[in-house]
C-alpha cells in the first residue's frame, strides 16, 4: 500500500492554504483560489514558482520562500493537524493485515516528521519525502522508489491520492491508484477507481483494484 500524505491521510490542505495566505500578504499580494488549487499536490519548488508568477513577483527566490513556508507551516501542522474521513480506519485495517505499506509525499522530511506524530511512527514500513527524490509528483520516481524500498513490485500496490499530480505521478509508476478528490475535482482517468471518501474503502476493494489492474495487463 502506497498512501499520500497531504489531502489523502490528513486534512493539510487548509493549513498550506493558511501559510500561502500569509506569504502572499507578506510580499504584497493576495492568494487567489485559482492558484490555491493549482498548487495542490505539487512539490515546494513549484509552488512557489506558481505563487510568485501569480503575484506578478517571478524574480523572487524559491528557496527564500519554502524556508518561511516551511517553518509556517511547522507550527500549523503541530496544532492543526486532522485525519481525512475515513483515513485512520483504512491505514489501522492494512497494518493489521500486515500488508506493507509505505507513505509518499511531495512534502519535505522536516514537515513530515511532525506529521508522523499524528500518523504513527509504526504506521509505515518506508517513508518517502519530496526532497528525497530527485523528480517528485507528478514524475513516476517517488511510487517506483517506495516500491523498490518495500521490496514489492509496483504492479501489486495500490496507491491512493488526492490530487491529479499524485494520480500521474502512481499511473506512470504503474500502480492501481484509488484517488480521492480533497479540494480540487479530478478527471475520470482510465484505469482509476474514484471515490468520494476513504470511508468507503476497505482491503476487499484495494484487493478487487490488484486484481482488476492485473487482468487489465
């Protein structure tokens, strides 16, 4: 099992969405909703192009920015952090069947470790952070090195996402993907089961998507 972090295990979304409000007033600016949403489920160095070119700002530093956004959001995630519906069931039933099962997360190792105090330390086998990579979402190399670490071929996980980034980034990898929309719709894409909540999922389905995904080679 393969699970994103932001949108997917944990309610996050709203607390980034705080932190860009903020850095966005701080250089002048304001956060649109459309820019919002396209920075979902991209990695730090995107979103921050994507602000600064909203903000009509392109010349500013990257990297300037993820810091304060970093540290923002450390203390957001410290006092703010929820489960997504359904969420926690679905994780405690794949530990329980001692399936393995690894987190993987455009976000950076510092943030995610705070996250791990709410997700559980024992919740996952590997743990694969944006800037342990180099391509994140929506490139395939995040899924394909979480399956490598696992020792399980990519062909028998099964991902769940919340963004069309995360999607792209477990369809290239080759995995069955179950995505379920947080913020922003998502297409119907070929080969991706859809739900509306985590709360309708359990292991029969993710089991059903390994085997509709093994017939459908």
């Amino acid at each position: 099992m393969l699970f994103d972090m932001d949108g997917t295990l944990v309610d996050s979304e709203k607390l980034w969405a705080v932190a860009l409000r903020e850095l966005a007033a701080r250089y002048g600016g304001a956060l649109s909703e459309e820019t919002r949403k396209a920075i979902i489920g991209t990695s730090m160095a995107d979103s921050m192009r994507i602000l600064h070119d909203a903000l009509g700002q392109p010349e500013r530093d990257p990297a300037a920015s993820a810091a304060w956004i970093n540290a923002r959001i450390l203390e957001l995630f410290r006092t703010g952090l929820s489960w997504r519906p359904g969420a926690l069931a679905l994780l405690r039933a794949v530990r329980d069947a001692a399936i393995p099962t690894a987190l993987v997360t455009s976000s950076g190792r510092p943030l995610v470790e705070v996250a791990l105090d709410t997700l559980g330390r024992d919740s996952f086998d590997v743990v694969v952070c944006g800037d342990e990579v180099e391509a994140g979402k929506p490139h395939p190399e995040p899924y394909l090195t979480a399956a490598r670490l696992l020792g399980v071929p990519i062909e028998r996980c099964v991902a769940i996402e919340d963004s069309a980034t995360g999607v792209a980034s477990a369809v290239a990898a080759g995995a069955a993907v179950l995505a379920v929309p947080a913020e922003v719709p998502l297409p119907i894409t070929e080969g991706v089961h859809q739900l509306e909540s985590l709360t309708a999922a359990d292991l029969e389905l993710l089991a059903a998507l390994l085997e509709r995904r093994a017939a459908a080679r």
